[in-house]
C-alpha cells in the first residue's frame, strides 16, 4: 500500500483566529425553500458529520461485491464475540443530542469534554467557526420521510446551522424542527479512562513492536512477525503518541504507514470516523490543547494510490461452498470507487476519510476472514 507522509508541527491560533477558507460552505441561520438528503461518506467527512440517526452499521463504506463480479463474501457468524479487551464502557455516546453551544476546544482535563459532543461546522483544519459572539456553529439536522436524521441544507446545497435565541440554540428554523446531531464516539470512548490506562496499552504495544520484525497487515495495521496489534486499546495509545511526537520510541516503522490507521483500529468496525471523530478524540486526547490544533494543512489522501494494489485472502463464497480466496481490496470493499476531496488542499477531511477507509477494509477482512 502507498501514502502519504505526514508533519506532525502543530496549528496555533493566535486569539483563537480561525482559517479564512473553509472546508465546507458557509451556512445560512434562516432560509426558504430546504433541501433535505443524505450527504455521502466522502460528503460526511466534509460536513463533518455522516450517518446520524439510522443509517446501517457500515453502509457508508461497505462495497459488497466488485464490479462485473459474482462472489458473495462472507458474512459476519451469528454471535461472534467482538474484541475481547474492550471495556464495558466504552460504548457509552460522547455527549447528549441537543447541546448547548458551548465553544468546542481541548482543556486540560477530559472530564471537560464529556458533553455536548456535537456536529460543528469547521474549517479546513477541522477548527470550530465561531460566530461574532464566539459560539461554535451546530449544524442543523432533520428527521427525513424514513425517520433518519440528515443534516439540513438550503436550497443551494449549503448546510445550515442553528441560530442562538438568547444564547441557546434555537429548536426550529422557519417553522421546522431543527436538531443537533451527537457524535458517537463508540469504543474510541475509553479515551476518557484515566491515563494510566493507555500508558500501560503503550507499553504493551511497544514491548511487541520492538521485539520483532516491523510489517503492515492486508488492513494497512501495524503487525510484529506477521502478527497484527489489532487489541484497540493499544492502538489508541500508539495514535496518541504517534500523533503527539511524530513517531513511536524504539519502532521502525514500515513503508507505507499511515497514523490513520491507528485511530480506525481503535474504533469501532461498524462505526463511522468523521472529522468531528478525529478533533474530538484529539482534545480528549491532548493532542489538542486550547486552541492549538494539530496541523493537517498537508495531510493528503488518496483512496486509489493506498488501495488500488492491496490485497487480502479472505472467506469466498464458490458454487456453495466458502473458498479462501485473494481479492483487490479497491474492488471488494470501495467498489474501484476513488474518492473526490472537496477541496483544492489537504485537511482533516482527508485524514478523517484515510481513518474511515482503514475502518472499513478492517471490517471487511474481519468478517470475512480465513478461521
């Protein structure tokens, strides 16, 4: 697999200025004429938000089966026990539905951010657009014909946000119930769990990467002697680090890493990483500090390059019977579909994309794997 190379020097906003170019359009307080839809996968990296309220655990991302192909791959065993170092906890949503507009950013403590986790219009470093009073913008939501939520737009195409009434989020805008959606943080949760938690992942996770040979699984993982570190807690503590210093002490690391791929095996496989996912989790984290953010101004993705040659044995379903099989993951899982980055720059929506698509082949070749 090829990618990007990353810089890892952080973004500081002076006074808590924020990009002049915008990663999505700005929204508009009051407007006629709406146009409610379902954004896509690439859209919902872009607004910052996808999937809310419904949507099918993995559909954004899942290709099914390639194009001009008739293989059936496998599908997930009925009661399969998922990871078994996931804490009880971890799947606790980040914030009730409905916040208030309290300015997102990282404090120094994690207990600061356990609410009000919601979906923000943000620039082009995934930065909170303030209003003149210096409130984060909640993009609006509505529930659809079919009882999902989706976020609202214009009649333009552009999102719109929740206007404040006396510095609380409006409930409806010209006559129609508007909604904060809430980012799930699912497993990635346990990033909240006091620090000695992930220090004792990280040294797990780097007493094995130095102890062997160094290599990337078919889901772009970090793997020791053709072992894979898929335990989430441990590659959450490696995503901190990686992304708090620019690399991993004693390890490495292979051609072809990307950090996103840490943060995918961190979550959950039938999730959905935004980049709402990614600057949330990077203030709990710390990798966020106040309004210092970290810098994703060169951080570039391309689906085509990572995955057009990657491949992966897996679970195929030949003339009734299931055959270990090497299939394109371009094809299996993005359906040789690339993705179109909304923007003339790199930004956080790239690297939000690269997680998802980790996340996505990850979950592929788990419920397809050879057992």
């Amino acid at each position: 697999m090829t990618h990007t190379t990353f810089n890892f020097k952080k973004l500081i906003l002076a006074g808590g200025t924020t990009f002049a170019m915008l990663a999505v359009p700005m929204a508009l307080n009051s407007v006629t004429g709406l146009n409610l839809g379902v954004i896509s996968s690439a859209q919902a990296a872009e607004d910052g938000g996808a999937n809310k309220g419904g949507a099918k655990k993995g559909a954004a991302n899942k290709g099914g089966q390639g194009k001009g192909s008739d293989k059936i791959f496998r599908a997930p065993v009925a009661g399969e026990e998922e990871d078994s170092d996931r804490p009880v906890w971890a799947g606790v949503k980040g914030g009730k539905s409905g916040g208030g507009g309290k300015p997102a950013g990282a404090g120094s403590k994690k207990g600061d951010l356990y609410g009000d986790m919601v979906v923000l219009l943000r620039d082009a470093n995934g930065v909170p657009l303030l209003t003149t009073d210096g409130l984060v913008q909640v993009i609006a939501y509505v529930y659809d014909a079919t009882g999902n939520l989706v976020p609202l737009k214009d009649a333009s195409g552009n999102l719109v946000v929740i206007p404040y009434v006396d510095g609380e989020l409006a409930t409806s805008i010209d006559g129609v119930a508007v909604y904060s959606a809430e980012v799930d943080l699912g497993r990635l949760s346990v990033g909240r769990a006091p620090d000695k938690v992930l220090t004792h992942s990280l040294d797990e996770a780097l007493s094995k990467l130095t102890s062997g040979t160094v290599t990337l699984d078919s889901s772009g993982r970090l793997a020791v002697d053709g072992v894979t570190i898929d335990s989430p807690l441990e590659n959450l503590a490696l995503y901190d680090t990686y992304m708090t210093t620019g690399s991993l002490p004693g390890v490495t690391l292979p051609t072809g890493f990307n950090p996103a791929s840490l943060l995918a095996a961190a979550s959950d496989k039938y999730g959905t990483i935004t980049v709402d996912t990614v600057v949330y989790m990077n203030s709990i984290l710390g990798i966020n500090s106040g309004t210092t953010y970290f810098d994703f101004s060169t951080t570039n993705y391309d689906r085509y390059t990572t995955w057009a040659n990657a491949k992966a044995v897996v679970l195929v379903l030949k003339d009734g019977v299931y055959v270990p099989t090497e299939v394109n993951l371009y094809e299996a899982v993005f359906n040789s579909t690339n993705w179109t980055d909304p923007t003339t720059v790199g930004g956080a929506d790239d690297f939000a994309t690269a997680a998802d698509d980790y996340r996505a082949v990850i979950e592929f070749v788990h419920d397809n794997a050879v057992r």
